[in-house]
C-alpha cells in the first residue's frame, strides 16, 4: 500500500483531501500533541507582521513527523500491522516511526546508514525501533529495506510521498487553523513535501483565503524551481544545506499538491537560515531546528509580500544536535 | 522607600503577604505575560513524578524578574517615579528595571561593571535603559549607585531584598496555583531569595498542604547553610558557579520568609546542573538559563523525596549566552 520512493511510480495512488485530513485527526488522536502557538513581540517588530509560531519542535518525538507515521501506522489493517513496518531514514521520520510502531504495539525497522549520528540511532532505539544498518548510499538503502520486506513481509511506509502520510502531517494546518481567529497566509518548510502537502489541500479547501507558501534553502530548491517550471525539475545532486531535513526532492504525489496549492516557494541563504535559527533561541527561548528556521528567514527576507499580515509559521521540529550548533566557531 | 542591599539593614520594611501579592497581580497585569506550564512524559519517567514546568523563560525580558521590577515601578507615587529609578545589576534584574521603567515612561538608569558583557548591556539599552559603568567591584556599584541617587534623586530599586519585588515574583506562584488542578510541591531556585520568597508566602498562606523547597549550586548554598543554622549565615566570598543568577546571599527580608515558609533548600554540583540544563534543552526544546536547571536536577537527584508527587518547578528564565554554553568543550 504504502511503499518507498524508488517504487512510488508503480502506485496509483491519490492525493488526499481535506476529509482525509479529519479522519487522520480522529486516527491520531490522543497519541499526538495538540502543540501551542507562540508569539513573540520581537519578532513581530522585525517582520513588520503579525507571526504564529505552530510549535511542531513540542511535537512528540520531537517534530511533526509523528504525525504523518502515526496515522499510517494506525491505519494499517491488522493483517499488514502483524508484519511490522519499516522505513529508511537518518532523521526525524525515522524516530517517528518507531514512536507510532511502539504505540501500537507492532514492530518496526529502520535502516540507517553505519556514519549515522549516534544520537540519532539512540533516538530510534529509545522510541522501541530496530535499527538495520547499510553502506550510506541511496541504492544500498534502498536494497537494504526492499530485502526487509521480502523477508519479513513489514510494510514500507514512505517518508512524504504516502497519502496517508500527507493527511497526518494536514493535521497541523488544521489545528493551526482552529488555534487562530483569522490569518492571512501559512508558511511551512519544503523537503519532500509531505507536509506542505497536507498543508495547501487542507487550507485550500477549508479556508481558500488563506495563502500557502513554502520556504526551501537556496542549496535544495527543488519545489520552487519545479513551481517555475510548471513540472518536475531535475532533484538536485546531493545538497549540501544546514536545513538537512529539507534535502529531498518531492514526489509525484506531493508535487501534485504543491502544484496546485501552493502560492509560491521563497528560497534563502545558509547564512539567513542560520541567523533565523539564532533569533528564534534567543527571542523566543525555544530550541528549533535549522529546518523551520527556513520560513523564518523567508518571512524576513520578504517583508514587502507579509506586511501587516497575520501569518501562521510552521516550526516543524526541534531535533538538533547541542554539541554542533550551526553558529559555533 | 525601596533601597540597595548594604542600606536595606536601616529600612523597616516587612514582608509583605498573600494579599499583597494579589495586588502585583493586578498592578502588573498587562504589562507581563502569564506563562505556559510545559511537561515532558521523558522527564516524568526519569524523575519519578509529574513535573509542572511555569516557563518563566518565556516571560517578559526572558526572566520573571519582569514581575518583581514592574511591581515595584508601577506602585511608585508618581512625584517620586518622576526622578527616575536606579539599580545596579548585570544580569536579569536591570533588564526587567529597564523594562518596566519604560512602560511607566520614566528614567532606569543600571549600574554595570565596565567589564559586563556586552550582549547584556545591549539588552538594557534595547528595552530603553541608561548604563553607567562602574569598576567591577561591590563598593564600587553601591558607590555609583549612591552617587547617582544623590544627584538625580532616582529610586533605588533592590533586586531581591524589597517588599514590592517579593511580592511581584510572588503573582509566579499564584498563576502557577491557578493552573493546575493539585500539586504535592513547588520547587524554585535560590539566590538572593526574592522568588523562594514570594513563592513561600504566597503558598503557605493560601495553600498550605503545598510544601515549598528551594535549590541552590553546593557552591552558593547560602540559603541552605542558614536555614541549618537557624540564623543567616555567613556570605560565601566570591561563589564560581555556572548558575550566575544565584550567586547573591539571602538578604534580611528574604531570609524572613525562606525561615518562615520553606520546608528545605537542596543543593546540587555543577555537573548536575549542566546536565539537568541540556535534558531540557535536548527533551522539552526550550532554552533555559543554568540558573533554573538547579531545581530540576535536585529533583532528580532527591527521587526519593519527590516519589509519585506532582511537583511545581519554576523554571525562572532563559537569557543564556548561545556562544558560551556550558557543555561546549
């Protein structure tokens, strides 16, 4: 049902819409935090805008990500659930996984490559998850989960091009919505795109007067040069960005939401993004990955597009490594 | 009316009382913000008990000094607001003077040594205040205090050891009690013991069942050693902790209360505190300065005395250096 980029193609699967977003809300509640919206006078005096922070980073598990795997994993009929899941991932999809996995009481797995960080694996295992290792290429990892499945029978579950996946992760456009009494725009970072996915087909479909932009680093603009082409663009070879979750390229699935959702994608410097990160520590006293600094930065390089406007930012999460912070000499 | 540490001996001030803790609440209210209460199911675990985490690093100027400062300007008679107010701080204390002396409209000027750091008088100077630097030593600051009192006639503002200040840090508690629904124990820092202070007598006024305890660095215990004392003890000359808001002794009002209202102090090592400050860092994402990781880590270090208890801990502020952080090598 859900299976893994390099196969995607061969599904005939749908975007989702706003109902499925609701029924993901039903599925994943009461394993998902209901996060807060913080405001910071600061800020606002800055962007020469009203800004809602969605606060993902107090997420379970640490960023959005639980939700999009949570409503997969639950989703799955019993029969599939039986085998387990699996899924390959250094980052945050990967925790989450293994967080949903555990909370239904099924096993997962999760490749990793052997240089991963070795938080990043003690995460995996904290949350309950096995850890397959493989060489750090795409092929190896990609070989590594389709042998898993052929031994185990586990399901694959996608990181963003899953329409169940794209539902869970609406699900925080759709409390941001219920937080806020009028807004203006949304903005949320773009890497494969599963969440601004979910974000643009909600908010276009239950609140059209709500525009939806995504933010990408200038190193991994794959969304934005595809939004200019009008079609997919070539993914770019190995980005190198300190936002690395936004790394990826999108899907088919979630390009055909980005297409049709989303107003325009800014793309920003490292020095900006990092400069972003900084700022949000230090003003508003929170830890946030480089990742949501992304919109930030956009929010701050474009004063003349939010001036004035009430915008709801996307902080997807607050996974960061305390010993390499992106400002250290 | 309100005077600096060396001259408080001469004042008959008392402490104030619950009731005069409702009046900061209202006099403050509007200018500082009611902040949220956090949990984290991680440190629960760890700690065996339910923590309640008042995040006062989100308040206003970073600190809940706000709350202190801000009653204390705002009751001010308007002849003598009219000549300004005066402290002498280098840390959080004169950027809430600053603060609220802006709201009010008037003067702040804050006393620093030459040799503070320059991101903390940038942060005065933000929120309006004048600086004048002074040698860094004790008599040099109460001189140029004194000497800035004499000539401009502006009100000295004592961070901890004034009945206004207690009762300010005191609306904390108060909001604290009106969030939640029962608690077994509030945990605050101490230092000069203005919060332990308002805390204590706050609570045991109008919640007695709730048993107040402070935390203090083993290397500033000045509260601790008196109250085993019975007595105020001896100042520790020149205490090296990494908890620099907690350096101060107890004043004679302070220590009033603390003998009064507070069931014990504990005391932790620097190493716990470090680590107490990056599990909430790296688990609740929040930024929070060293000085309110020492009520977490005696938390976690006194399992035995907080076992199965829901635990209030005022986490007092989030004003830290990002490039000087402890854990960096």
């Amino acid at each position: 049902m859900t299976q893994m980029p390099e196969t995607a193609g061969r599904t005939r699967a749908e975007p989702p819409a706003a109902r499925d977003v609701d029924l993901a809300a039903q599925r994943i509640a009461g394993h998902i935090h209901r996060t807060p919206v913080l405001t910071s006078s600061f800020v606002d005096a800055l962007a020469g805008a009203t800004v809602f922070f969605k606060c993902e980073n107090f997420q379970k598990t640490g960023s959005f990500k639980a939700r999009g795997a949570s409503n997969a994993v639950l989703a799955l009929a019993d029969d599939d659930a039986r085998r387990g899941v699996v899924t390959h991932s250094s980052g945050n999809h990967g925790q989450a996984i293994a967080y949903a996995a555990a909370r239904r009481g099924i096993e997962a797995t999760i490749v990793m490559p052997e240089n991963a960080n070795a938080a990043k694996k003690a995460a995996v295992r904290g949350y309950g998850g096995a850890i397959v290792e493989c060489a750090p290429s795409a092929s190896a990892r990609q070989a590594t989960l389709e042998a898993i499945v052929a031994q185990t029978g586990a399901v694959a579950i996608h990181p963003y091009n899953d329409p169940l996946v794209i539902a869970g992760q609406g699900t925080c456009a759709a409390e941001l919505l219920a937080q806020l009494d009028a807004i203006d725009a949304v903005i949320a970072p773009v890497g494969g795109g599963g969440l601004i996915s979910g974000t643009g087909l909600f908010i276009s479909e239950r609140k059209p007067s709500v525009v939806v932009y995504g933010a990408e680093p200038q190193a991994a603009d794959h969304a934005r040069r595809s939004l200019r082409a009008g079609r997919p663009a070539e993914p770019a070879d190995a980005p190198v960005t300190v936002a690395d979750g936004l790394k990826a390229p999108l899907g088919d699935l979630t390009w055909a939401c980005v297409s049709d959702h989303v107003r325009d994608v800014f793309a920003v410097g490292e020095p900006e993004i990092i400069a972003a990160m900084r700022l949000v520590w230090e003003r508003m006293k929170i830890v946030i990955e480089p990742s949501c600094a992304v919109p930030v930065a956009a929010i701050l390089a474009n004063r003349a597009v939010f001036a004035g406007q009430r915008v709801g930012v996307i902080l997807t999460g607050g996974n960061v490594d305390l010993d390499r912070l992106p400002w250290a000499g």
